[in-house]
C-alpha cells in the first residue's frame, strides 16, 4: 500500500479574509502517477490563519498534508508497507508553491515564508515526500477547498462515490457488485 496525497487551498475565501487548506488521501498499490479513483483514508478541509498570497495559502495546504500524512507513514511502515524510495506523492496544482518547495525557483529575499516552508523543504530534500504538479481538473482535494453551487456537486458526485454513475445497471439478483 503506497500513500498518495493531493491538496489544495483557496486564498481568502473565508469570512475576515482568510483561507483554506483541503486534502485528499489515499492509498494505492499503483505507482503515483496511475492514480485511479479510490476511496479515502482521510480528507482534510480547515482554515488557514495569517496568509497573505494564493501561493503562502498553497505551501500552508501542503503543510497541513505532510504534517498530518507523518503518522499514517509510520504507521504503514509498522503494518510492512515502507514508503517509496523517492518518498510519498503529494500533488499540488500550484507551479509557484512547487517551484519553491522544490528549489526550481528561487526565492525573494524581502518575502518571508515562515518556518513550515523550510520544514516542508527539507522533507523533500531528505526523500520523505515527493511533490508533484499535477492540473487542478485532476486534484481530488480541489472540491473541499473552494464553495461551488449545486449544480457543480450533482456533476461532481461520481467521482467521490465508492459506487458508479448507473448502480441500477450493475444490480444482479438483489447483489450489489459495486
């Protein structure tokens, strides 16, 4: 069982402008680029205090996701499922966030990122999480993170339900095979 994860954040969409931060995690036996849709282990969806830009929102997210997935490693670890050597997945749809994190980009100096954009970095440099781009289309996570109107959740709905779109059609003698 490998851990992937997938956030997101959306900047200054909370009441006295502040953010969110979602996350989706899964496991998988594939390797992380063949994700196939799969239920969750655990989702997170919380406020982010004190950001000042889309991309701090987005390390804040990523953050949040490396913090909570250190325990579920361990975890995984003690059950006999070591992580991958180049680390666990963890997609962002965020090229900035990814740029920094990873050292593609390099920083202002007069930008100050607090201490968790270090801690974040250095996991990354010691192999303990792998960050991955990956569009916003494709992350599950951006669902928690923003507010949508009804007719986007009725479109939305398969993809976060364990069953498929026509149930009805896969019912054989009252034995669901979904």
């Amino acid at each position: 069982m490998i851990l992937v994860i997938e956030t997101d954040a959306a900047n200054l969409v909370q009441p006295e402008a502040k953010s969110r931060a979602s996350g989706w995690f899964i496991l998988t036996n594939k390797p992380a680029t063949t994700i196939e849709n799969n239920a969750p282990i655990h989702v997170i969806c919380t406020t982010i205090k004190n950001v000042a830009s889309a991309a701090e929102a987005e390390v804040s997210s990523i953050f949040l996701g490396c913090q909570r997935a250190c325990p579920i490693q361990t975890l995984l670890e003690e059950l006999g499922h070591p992580k991958p050597i180049d680390g666990t997945a963890i997609y962002t749809d965020n090229r900035t966030a990814k740029g920094n994190l990873t050292s593609l980009f390099r920083q202002k100096l007069s930008k100050a990122f607090d201490m968790r954009y270090y801690w974040i970095k250095d996991r990354i440099k010691q192999k303990q999480f792998k960050l991955t781009w990956r569009p916003g289309t494709d992350n599950m996570a951006d669902y928690f993170s923003k507010h949508h109107p009804p007719w986007y959740h009725k479109k939305m709905r398969y993809k976060y339900l364990l069953k498929p779109q026509n149930a009805h059609e896969d019912v054989k003698v009252g034995i669901h095979t979904w």
